[in-house]
C-alpha cells in the first residue's frame, strides 16, 4: 500500500526509537527530558499500531484509535507530569531525578 | 449393720470444727476457738470409745469380726468398675485406730489449753488440730485405698501447716516444707502403687482386695515389668508412700525437723497417729503383701529393722530432748514395720501382725505421754536442750512421775504396756527370721539406754541457772499426762490377740519366757547403764565421746544424711537440672523462636537496599526484568 | 434469641454501653453489670443444659441453630453445645468475671481497656458455641488479636516486645490452623457433593487417610501452640509477665483452653486415624512438657514466670490426657483445663494484686506477707495448694482422673511416660512450696512491706468467686465429670473406630 515500504523498515524505526526512549528514560537525570523520553516511547507504540493495522487489517480502524488515544492521554500525562515537576522544582530548586528519592524505605 | 451410722459424726465434727474455727476465729477471743475444738474432739473421742464398745464386745465373734460399711457414697468415677467412694469401713484395725486417735487428740486438744495459751494464732492452730484429725480420721476408715490416699495427701498438709505453725521462723519454714516434700515423694510411690493395683485388678475397694483367696489377682501372676511382678512392684511402692509417712529409712530425715512445731503437735502427729499411718497401710494391704508379694514383705521387714537400729544408734548421742524422742519414735515404728514384715497370715502364724498393731497401740500412749512430758518440761525451762536441765525433779512431780512411768514402758519392764507388746514382736520376730530377732535384741536395750539417759540427765544430776524457778504446769495439761500415764500401764492387759487379728479370728498366746526374760534383762543392763553414767554427773560420757571420736561425731551428726540429701537436691536437682533447664528454655528454645523473627529482620535489612527510592533504579530493574522475561520466554518456546 | 447467640450479643452490647460512659468509673460498671449478666446467662444455661440431659435428650449437641452466612463456600453461624462446651463456657463466664473485678483500678485508658477484655471474652465465647470450623476459627482470631493491644498499652516491663513475640507466635499457630481448616475443607466430601466447614456433617464422614496424614500435624499444632505444647510455649512466660493481671487472668485462664479444647474437637474428632498414628510423637512432646515445664519453674524468680512455667506443665498435661483417647484420659483432661483455668486466673489475679502492694514480683525480695496482708497470703496459699494437688481443690480431681485414665491404657509405652508425668507432683510440690516459703512465710524481708493494706472488697470478690469455683469442683467432682463423660462418647467411640494403621 505504502508503495515500495516493507514492514520491516517501520518496525526497526519504531524499535530504535523505543530503546532510545528507555535508554533516555534510565539515562538522562533531567525530569524534562526524561518525560521527553517517555514520549518517544509512546509514539513509537503509536507507529507499530498504525502499521501493523494498515498492513493486517487495512479495512478496520482500531489501531488508529489507539493511537489516538495515546496521543490524547500522553498529552494529559505531560500536563500532570509537568505540574509535579513543577512543584519538585519549587521544593528542590531543581528538577534532577536522582534528588527525588524520599519515597524509599 | 445400720446400728454404726453415727460414725460418720466421727470424722465430721472436726471438719465442721476446722470450718468454723477458721473462718470465725479470728472474730472470737482464741480461748473459745480452744474450747469449741476440745469439746467437738471430746464427742468424736466419746463416740469412738462407743463403736469400739459395741464393736468388740457387742456380741459373739466366733466366727471372726465383721467388716462393717455403714456408710458409702462415690465421690468420683473413673469407669464403671474404677470409683473413688468416700465412706466408713469398720472393722478391728480401723476401730482401734479410731480410739487410738481420738484419744491422743482428745488430750492434745485439752493439754494446748495451757501450753499453747496467749500464743498469737491460737486459733489457729486448733483449726489445723481440727483439720488434722479430721484427714485421720479419714484415712484410717478409708473403704478404698483412693480414699485413703486423698487423706493421705490431706495429713500430709495438715501435718506442713502445724509444723510450719511459726511461720515467721526460717527453721519452722524449712522444716515443714522438708516434711512435705519428702513425704510428697513418697507419695508419688503410693499413687504409682495404687495406679498399677488398679490396672492389675480393676479396683481400688479394699474389701475386694483383702478378701482371703481372692480372684482378682489371677491375671496378676503373669504381668511383670523388668523380671519383677507388677504386684511386687505395686506393694514395693505402695511400701515406699508408708515408709514416707512412717519416717522409714532412708526416708527419715523428715522426722527430726518436724520437732520445730510445737510439742502438743509432735505429739500428736510426730508420734502417735500421722506416722504410724505408714504401718496401717501395710497392715491395710497385708493380706496382699503376704500372699502376692512376699518379695515385698521381706523388704519391709528389713528396712523396718534397719531403721529402729539406725535411728536407736542416733538418739544416743543427741542432746536436744524433742530430737531424742524423734529418733525414739523412728526406732519404735522400725519395730512395727517390722513385725509387719515377719507375720505370717491367720492365727497363730499372724502373730507379727498382731504385735504390730498392739504396739502400735501401746506406743502411741507412752510416746504421745513422753511427747507431752517433754512439752511440760520445755514450758517450764524455756529450752529443749538436755544441758540446760537438770534436777527437775524437784520443781516437775507430776511431769517427773509420769515420764519415768513412760520410760519405764518404752524399756520394756514388766508388766507395763511397752513389755507385752515389744515380747510379742521379739517372739514373732525370733520364728521368722534369727537375724532382724538379733537386731531388735539389740535395740530393745539401746532404748532403755537412751531412754533413761535422757531421763536422768533431766530430771537429776545438778540443778541449772534457770532464769526462774520451774513450775508445774497448769491443770489442762497435767491432767492428759495422767490419763496417759494411766493407759501406759494398763494398756498392755488388754487382749489384742482376740480383738485385732490378721484373719479376724481370735487366737491364744502364751508367754515366751525363754525371750520375755532376756528381753527384760537387756533392758534393765541399759538402764543400769545409763544409771551409772548419767546420774550423777560425770566426765565419763565425756572421754567416751572422745574415744569412739569420728564415729561420735558421725552419729551426732545423724550420719550426714541430711548433708547428703540436700546436696543432691540443691546442688544436683536445682544447679544441675532445673537451672540449665531453665537456660536452655530462655536461651535455646526461645532463642530459636526470636532467631527466626531476627534472621526475618536481617533478610528484610538486607535487602530493603533495593527500594532506593531512585526512579531510574527502578526503571532499569523493570526493564531489565521485562526483557529477562522476554528472552527466557523466546528461548523456552523455540 | 438462642440462648447461645446471646453469649455473644451481651458482650458486644456491653461495649457498645462502654462507648457511651465516661472515665473509669462508668466503664468498670458497665463492664461489672455485663458480665455480671453474662455469668447468670451461663449458669442458666448450665441449669438448662442439665434439665435437657435429665428429660433424657440425647442429642450430641443442643440449643443449636444455623444460619448460612457465606453460600458461595457454605460457611454457616451454626452453633451447639455439649457438656464440654457448656463446662468451658462456665469457667470462661467466671474468670471474666472475676478479671473484671481484678482490674477495678485500672486508670490508664479505662474505656479501652474494658472494651478490649471484652472483645477478648467475645471472640472465646463465640469459639467455644461453634460448630462450624470458619466461624469457629473467625472467633478465635478475634480473641488472639485483642491481646497483642492489651499487653501492648496496658502491660509492664518490655511489653512491646512480648506483645510481639506472643502474637506473633499465635499468628503462626494461626496460620498453620488456616493450613489445617482448609484441608478438612476440601476433604469434606471425599464423595463428591457440597463441601462443608460443618464439624458435625465432617465427623459422619471419614476424610481420605492421606490427607488426614498431612493437615492433622498442621491443625494440632496450630491449636497446641496456643496451649503451649513443648517447644512452642515460649511466649507464655514473656506475654505473662509483662500482660496486666485481667489479661494474665484471661489468657491463662481461658484462651491457653481454646487450644486444647481445638485439639480434640477439631483435630483428633475429624481426624481419628491420623490422631492415632501420630499421638506417640505428640505424647513425648508433652511429657517433656509436663516435667520440663515443672522444673524450668523451680529456678525462676519473677512470680509470674513461675506461674508461666507451671502452666505449660499444666497444659502440657491436658494435651497428653487428650491423647490417651480413653473416656477417662479425656475426662481428665477436660477436668485438667477447667481446673487450671480457674487457679491459675487465680494466681494471676493474687500476683498481681501482691505486685500492686509490693511493686516487685522477685520473690526474692518479699518474704513475710503473711504477716502483713493476711487474707491474700492464705488464698495464694490455697491456690497453691490446689495447683500442687490436695484433695479437697480441684486439682487433685483432675490430676488423678488424667492419672488413672492414662494408666488404664493397654499400651506399656504410655503406662511408662504416665509414670514420669506423675513425678511432676512432687516438682509442682517444690516450686510451689519454695515460693510460698519465701514470699509468704519467714520473717519480713524489706522494711517498706511491713504497712500494707489487705485485699479491698472488689479484690475479695474476685479471689473469693475463684476460690469458689476450685473448692466446689474439689470437693463434689461427680456431677461434672459424668457430664463430661457422657459428652465424650461420640468422640471416643470415633477415636476406637479408627485402628491404628
């Protein structure tokens, strides 16, 4: 359909953009980047859905739904996440994730 | 049958005695507590004298005497042949002992109005006198032997709160609970005894038990238990809880200490009624002793003789006159025990037992008059010690002529009650078995050695420093020493041949001069003796001391046993049991159960280092886990 | 209302009533009234046991009633009583009563505390009219746990950390019990159709003898931990000795009961073959119990842990009278428990008063009380002569009972071990003795004992309704120990049934 595509391109996009989102997500220690990160690991989710409903299912419309939903709920997650970061902010001058560890045993 | 129902009045009025005195007591001026429990014991005493009358002269016996139930009822049920019955069992021992302790109580009773008079507890300790007589009482019309030992245990307490009755006194304390726990382990005998009786036979009743020719024990030939028969080791225990309560070797110790009561109390209990309760249950159980386990039997007799050997030897060289008297007591039931262990069944052949029981009789007279003598002579000189007295007979009549009646009955000179009873055993004992009659030769004249020994060095010799003059005692205990004096001397005319018997027949005895005379004469050498040595005083039985030297000290010391008995309680029981007992329980078992709840701890310690509290952390580990997971999951599906 | 039903419902409107006072005098009233009713109840209910007997019913349970509460797993409020039940519930109303009475003074939290013993007393009633193991078990949690707040807040010394190791170890118990239930569960029905928790409908049937083999150790462990069966009794001389005295009293008393009462209602009568296989494991388990526990007595010095080590002696020798399995081993074990329960809420309730006065428990440091508050001297004297066995109490009553049935056994292994359990009267008779001898007679050791105040009018009532109790029980046993007896044949006969395989 996507002339002269294979899946298999799309896949390796989306899988290297997964692991780049959790390398990022480990890695980095700026809460920012870090829900940056967490958004390249949503949106590569998102490309799986789209493709594999085109390529499988091309006559249903379910994996774009999805996608659509995660779209909307990331962009929900970001506000909250950013709000808390925000306040982390406020409380610690700063928003590095490794100062942020008073919920441990 | 129906005519002995007022026996059960006997036992009962001193129990009501003890309610009512203990509870009310305290509220009343003492002095009506001691008249209540003197009168309660005079009826019981009256009653007593009553069933005996008509129990033993009441009627032809020539067929035997009759074991009369007048009253039974269960008191608790095991199965449906094991019960405990509380009821009243009549028949020739029971009834004498009936008179026996009543008697002597009766005149405790009336002799602690003056001896134990202004004393604080007063009434108090005619509860505990109540309460005694009651447990007694109890034992000795016992139908069943589970009855007897529930008064058994009941003596034995009654016996810790009289001996314990000044209690603020560390040796009182002490020697009560002495008595209590010797005689308590005794105790477990008798009830393993009774345990294995029961499983043999099926029943605790005595009338089943001592029934002649009996078939209850037919099953009992085969069962033994380590070579030995379950019926010789019944009676061998069974033995051990009497020889417990009878102060038997090597379960004397007891004895001596329990003088730390007051004396009206050592008379009763020490020498006339509680330990001669050991020899009731032999003579209880004695037709089966004799017939089922006559290995028993001979251990009775020998400890028996043992003992009046070993504990005459004692008394010699004591000095505290109550003590001397204990060791008396010990040597006297030696004879009974063993006159137990010689008899023969029926007739002629039970003589021994016959013998037993009439000196059981007559002891009881002179050793409770000897008791009484000597609490008459302690009131007057405030000591127990022979070194302090001397002389008294000057100051003491009354108290000088009775205790010279009772000594002379306990050496044995005819024709006092003492001679025919201790005749009886020597020629019983001379049928049966040469050695334990060599034995009780012996001891017949170490008693009157001892015996007039203490008499002379307390009622002559050279008078003390008293810090004032001694007095005669008051009427209320003068009174009982006559009484017994009285019965010391004629008791011995009364025809225990025809009245208490093995098989309840009456049979004839003659006199054995060929062992009456030498018996007599062995008495009177120790007399003699004692005369010699402490009549006037001397440095004779000073250098003698001196030249028998460890053997005296030995002896004085009683042979050490209560040294060795108490090093193997405090330093072995307590130190080496129960206290690493009580370490292993704190340390190892409890500390096994907290070391599960620290070890927990220490893993949980260990790896709470895993919730760091790092969001990364916990990322990677998700992560980590996720694709660990994922891979297994490829590898084991390919 | 079933009078069964009301057991429970009075205590639990008694707290309620405590909610709505104020301080320490409304709560005690309240608490005095409620199980003063709670006690009449039970003698009612003892009267009206009897007359049933009498009129010749002879159900193995009466005054039953069933409600289900939970289909879905067929758990029902199904509730009886047989003389047993009915002589527990007796020794339970009486000692509540008399803990209430012990710990009239109590200033700190008053209102809790009442409500908490009372919880307490709810959950060991409630266990003792069960017949249906969830709701038997559902109470006896509720009286496990009220415990670790009681000696928690209320107690003395280090008692947070007896509280834990005494509720942790009854968890465990409990946990194990859970194990034990749900294995009876699930064998309910080895035929198919509904499972059941009724103990009734599981003693028809005869569980598959592996399964038996495997939850018997879990179910009779469970409860001998709470009767402190050697070695899981650890947590009797330190939860004792720092609980108040009302606790002492209570747990002692009655709780330490559920466990032996557990065993033979639910472990040895749903799981007979089992029980006859493994009772020689247990018998030697509670043998060293007895004379263990007697001798670990004699070498303590704080009062209460000598009471501690001479109730595991007691105990252990309810468990092994259970295990005789003969009408008069269990008689006297029954006897045993209500027997122990009463003298030694009785000890607890005089050490604690003694401790009131003295404020030490060393016995080492009293001597000559006698002396000085003369009325608790001589009930801690007849306590102690009831425990070491004198006739007359009722500690001799069971002792023999519990002697003489294991005597009769057929077995010489067991007329052996009643050997060595019986030499524990003469230890009782040492520890006893030693203590009354130092604490109570001799002269008086320290200067500060010389004024106090004897016992109060409320302490009188507490000791005296005990001292009640144990005489009457000593003296006419009959009447009692037939009930039991003839309780017990349902549960002996299935015990013979079942031959050792």
């Amino acid at each position: 359909m996507i002339q002269g595509i294979p899946l298999e391109h799309f896949l390796i996009v989306s899988t290297i953009m997964f692991f780049i989102g959790v390398c990022g997500f480990i890695i980095r220690r700026n809460l920012i980047t870090m829900l940056m990160a967490i958004e390249l690991i949503l949106n590569s989710v998102n490309i799986n859905f789209v493709v594999f409903n085109r390529y499988l299912y091309p006559d249903q419309l379910q994996g774009h739904f999805f996608s659509l939903f995660i779209v909307g709920i990331a962009a929900a997650e970001a506000s909250v996440a950013i709000a808390l970061i925000i306040n982390i902010y406020r409380k610690l001058q700063n928003i590095d994730v490794e100062n942020v560890n008073e919920l441990r045993f | 049958m129906t005519g002995y129902a007022y026996t059960i009045l006997i036992p009962m009025i001193p129990l009501v005695m003890f309610l009512v005195t203990g509870l009310l007591g305290m509220k009343w001026k003492p002095i009506v507590s001691g008249l209540l429990g003197t009168i309660g014991m005079g009826t019981s005493w009256v009653l007593s004298l009553i069933t005996a009358g008509s129990y033993f002269f009441g009627g032809h016996h020539a067929e035997g005497f009759q074991t009369i139930i007048p009253f039974e009822t269960t008191w608790l049920r095991f199965t449906e042949t094991l019960h405990i019955n509380i009821g009243v069992l009549l028949d020739p021992i029971s009834v004498m002992m009936l008179v026996v302790i009543t008697t002597i109580s009766f005149m405790v009773h009336l002799y602690s109005l003056g001896y134990m008079k202004g004393e604080k507890g007063f009434a108090r300790f005619y509860a505990f006198l109540s309460l005694f007589t009651f447990s007694m009482l109890g034992l000795v019309i016992a139908t069943n032997i589970f009855q007897m030992y529930i008064f058994w245990e009941l003596v034995g307490v009654s016996s810790f709160l009289l001996i314990g009755f000044y209690y603020t006194k560390p040796s009182a304390v002490a020697a009560s609970k002495k008595a209590f726990i010797v005689t308590r382990f005794a105790d477990l005998g008798f009830l393993i005894g009774i345990l294995i009786l029961s499983f043999v036979t099926g029943t605790f009743d005595f009338g089943k038990l001592t029934e002649p020719g009996t078939a209850i024990f037919g099953s009992a030939a085969s069962m033994s238990f380590m070579g030995i028969s379950a019926l010789t080791w019944a009676m061998t225990l069974i033995f051990i809880g009497g020889a417990g309560k009878s102060a038997m070797f090597p379960l004397h110790i007891w004895l001596p200490d329990a003088m730390e009561g007051p004396t009206p109390v050592s008379a009763l209990i020490h020498a006339a009624t509680m330990v001669v309760a050991g020899v009731f249950l032999v003579a209880r159980m004695f037709p089966v002793i004799h017939f089922q386990a006559p290995d028993a039997q001979e251990i009775i007799g020998y400890v028996g003789g043992f003992t009046s050997l070993f504990a005459a030897v004692i008394a010699i060289t004591q000095y505290d006159i109550k003590r001397v008297l204990a060791f008396s007591t010990l040597s006297q039931l030696g004879y009974m025990m063993l006159a137990l262990g010689v008899s023969g069944y029926g007739g002629e052949e039970g003589l021994g037992y016959m013998a037993s029981m009439f000196h059981l009789f007559t002891h009881a007279m002179f050793k409770a008059l000897l008791f009484l003598g000597a609490g008459s002579i302690i009131h007057a000189v405030h000591s127990n010690y022979m070194y302090d007295m001397g002389g008294l007979r000057k100051y003491l009549p009354i108290t000088h002529i009775t205790f010279l009646i009772a000594c002379l009955t306990i050496a044995g000179v005819p024709p006092l009650s003492g001679f025919f009873s201790k005749d009886e055993i020597l020629v019983a004992a001379l049928h049966h078995n040469k050695l334990l009659f060599a034995v009780e030769f012996l001891v017949a004249g170490l008693t009157a050695f001892y015996m007039f020994r203490l008499y002379f060095s307390v009622f002559w010799g050279k008078d003390r420093h008293y810090h004032h003059t001694p007095h005669e005692s008051p009427l209320t205990m003068s009174i009982p020493l006559m009484f017994l004096a009285v019965a010391s001397v004629f008791a011995g005319f009364l025809p225990f041949h025809h009245l208490v018997t093995s098989d309840k027949m009456g049979f004839d005895t003659e006199m054995h001069m060929a062992v009456a005379a030498p018996s007599v004469l062995i008495g009177l050498f120790g007399i003699a003796m004692a005369w010699i040595l402490y009549k006037k005083e001397s440095a004779v039985p000073e250098k003698l001391a001196q030249r028998w030297g460890i053997l005296y000290t030995a002896t004085y010391n009683k042979f050490y046993f209560d040294e060795i008995y108490l090093f193997v309680t405090k330093k072995i029981i307590f130190n080496y049991i129960s206290r690493p007992i009580a370490w292993f329980d704190r340390h190892i078992i409890d500390g096994f159960m907290v070391g599960i709840g620290l070890v927990t701890e220490k893993i949980a310690y260990q790896i709470k280092g895993m919730q760091s509290g790092q969001l990364q952390h916990y990322a990677f580990m998700f992560v980590a886990g996720t694709l660990a997971l994922a891979l297994s999951l490829v590898y084991f599906l390919m | 209302m079933n009078i069964l039903t009301s057991l429970v419902v009075i205590p639990i409107l008694t707290i309620i009533a405590i909610l709505f006072t104020k301080g320490l005098k409304g709560a005690r009233l309240v608490s005095a009234i409620g199980m003063g009713v709670q006690l009449l109840v039970t003698a009612v209910l003892l009267f009206s046991y009897l007359g049933l007997r009498k009129a010749g019913v002879t159900d193995e349970m009466v005054f039953t009633a069933d409600y289900t509460w939970f289909k879905s797993l067929n758990i029902h409020y199904f509730i009886g009583v047989d003389g047993i039940a009915v002589a527990m519930l007796c020794l339970t109303s009486i000692v509540v009563f008399a803990g209430i009475f012990a710990s009239w003074e109590m200033e700190y939290l008053s209102r809790e505390f009442f409500i908490s013993l009372i919880l307490l007393a709810t959950g060991v009633y409630g266990f003792f009219i069960s017949l249906d193991l969830f709701t038997m078990f559902l109470f006896y949690e509720l009286a496990v746990i009220p415990m670790y707040l009681l000696i928690g807040v209320w107690g003395s010394g280090p008692k947070e950390s007896s509280a834990m190791k005494l509720t942790l170890m009854l968890m465990g118990g409990s946990a194990l019990l859970m194990v034990g239930i749900f294995g009876i569960y699930y064998n309910s029905a080895p035929d198919g159709g509904p499972l059941t928790f009724n103990i009734l409908e599981i003693a028809k049937i005869q569980m598959p003898v592996e399964a038996q083999r495997f939850f018997f150790p879990f179910t009779f462990v469970g409860f001998g931990i709470l009767g402190a069966l050697f070695p899981f009794h650890t947590w009797s001389p330190d939860g004792h000795a720092s609980a108040p005295t009302a606790v002492s009293m209570l747990h002692a008393g009655v709780l330490m009961k559920l466990g032996g009462y557990g065993c033979f209602r639910v472990a040895m009568f749903l799981m007979p073959e089992a029980a006859q296989e493994m009772a020689w494991i247990f018998i030697i388990l509670t043998t060293i119990s007895v004379v263990y526990g007697a001798f670990g007595a004699i070498w303590q010095t704080d009062l209460k842990f000598i009471n501690a080590y001479s109730s595991v002696s007691h105990c252990g020798l309810v468990i092994f009278a259970l295990l005789m399995m003969n009408e008069t081993g269990m008689d006297g074990a029954i006897l045993q428990m209500i027997s122990h329960g009463l003298m030694t809420a009785l000890f607890f309730a005089l050490i604690g008063m003694i401790y009131g006065r003295t404020h030490t428990r060393d016995v080492t440091k009293m001597g000559g009380l006698m002396k000085v508050i003369p009325f608790l001297a001589v009930v801690y004297m007849i306590a102690g002569f009831a425990s070491l066995g004198l006739p007359g109490l009722s500690g001799f009553v069971a002792e023999m009972t519990v002697f003489v049935g294991a005597f009769q056994h057929q077995d010489m292994f067991h007329r052996v071990v009643t050997v060595v359990v019986a030499s524990s009267i003469v230890i009782t008779a040492v520890y006893i003795l030693r203590v009354v001898g130092m604490i109570l007679l001799g002269p008086i050791k320290d200067s500060h004992h010389e004024h106090l105040e004897d016992a109060k009018w409320f302490e009188k009532l507490s000791t005296v309704t005990l001292v009640l109790a144990v005489a009457a029980i000593g003296i006419a046993p009959l009447w009692l120990s037939d009930t039991i007896i003839s309780s017990l044949k349902p549960i002996v006969e299935r015990l013979a049934m079942a031959i050792p395989f």
